[in-house]
C-alpha cells in the first residue's frame, strides 16, 4: 500500500465518521425517532482526534501545545492552563475520558506535567475538572 492509499483511507474513515449519524442523541433529546435501521456511529481513533485537531481553525496552537509543549506562546507559562486549552481543542473532537488521557499522554504530547499533574488528583470523588 502507498502512503497516498494509506492518506486517502485514513481521510475516508475521518469522512465516514464525520457523516455518520449520532443516534444516541437522537434518541435521547425525546424529539427524533431514527427511521430504518439503527446505524452505531462510529469512535473516532486516537490519530482521527489528533488529525482533526490538526486541522481545525486553531491547529497552530495545538501544534505549539501537543508536539512541542510551548505553555509560553499562549498561556504566560501556565502549564495547568496549557494542558486544559490542549484537553478542550482535543474534547471538541472526542469526550470520551479515557481516550482524552490517552491521547494528551502519548509520546506524541509534550508535556513538562506529563509524568504528574497534580491537580487531576481530586479528593471530592469527582471530575477535577468540574
């Protein structure tokens, strides 16, 4: 396979899963009805998440935070602020949890707080970042 079949494959899945119907909302809004065939949407890859933040308006700044950790072009140093900008360009495309910590802690992500980040510790029992 060359790399463009393997391009062009890897831009129909981000189509497919762009086009596919969100039935879970539809039946759960109480004000649509799925007609035919109940269709599952598809779970974006962690490369999808990170192609469509690749491409998105504010991609320039996903760069800077993801491949190069750079918290001082847009947040003055702050890497908790850092890496809840990174989490939110990357929760537009995904808001599965486990997929998030995946993607925001692979080799890929820079991050100067990746081994800890103190703050996701929550003595609440809840999300820390609600």
């Amino acid at each position: 396979m060359t790399d463009r079949s393997k391009d062009q494959d890897l831009i129909d899945e981000l189509v497919a899963w762009m086009q596919a119907p969100d039935t879970t909302a539809v039946q759960t809004n109480g004000h649509a009805r799925v007609q035919g065939p109940t269709v599952l949407s598809s779970v974006p890859t962690d490369e999808m998440v990170i192609q469509k933040c690749r491409g998105a308006e504010n991609a320039a700044k996903f760069a800077d935070l993801f491949d190069h950790g750079d918290v001082h072009a847009h947040h003055g140093g702050d890497n908790s602020a850092a890496d809840l900008a990174l989490l939110g360009i990357m929760s537009f495309y995904t808001q599965d949890k486990a997929q998030l910590e995946r993607v925001h802690g692979s080799p890929s992500s820079y991050s100067p707080e990746c081994v800890e980040r103190p703050y996701e510790k929550s003595s609440g029992g809840g999300d820390p970042l609600l």
